[in-house]
C-alpha cells in the first residue's frame, strides 16, 4: 500500500492498532492524517500526539464519531 502523499482514515484511532497505524502512516510520508474514534478524551490526547509526531510535515484532524 503506498502511503507517502496520501490520506489516510482511520476509523478507531485513538487506541490499540489504529493508534499505531495512525503514527506508521505519519513516518512513511502521508499527507493527511484523519483519526475518528468514539472517546473525546482519548481522540484529543492522540490528536496532540500526532501533530508532535508529524512535526507539520503530515496535517492532522480528528473527530468524535460513533461508527
């Protein structure tokens, strides 16, 4: 799967496999990273977490949704 210079969804993302895809993704070059997930508080704290990782080389969004 070629991810550099890609957007990616995750659906889940704040925790456990999502979480680590999210964090893959940022290192191997997307250009977006969309992370969805249930818990507001938890989806913040890896919202923050990506955006330190990124560095403002991948741009980061999050949201609270039940899917």
């Amino acid at each position: 799967m070629k991810i550099k210079g890609n957007s990616i969804l995750i659906t889940g993302g704040a925790s456990g496999i999502g979480r680590l895809l999210g964090l893959i993704s940022i290192r191997k070059g997307a250009s977006a990273v969309i992370v969805w997930d249930i818990n507001p508080v938890s989806i913040a704290k890896v919202k923050q977490e990506f955006e330190q990782e990124a560095k403002g080389s991948t741009q980061i969004f999050s949201a609270v949704v039940d899917v």
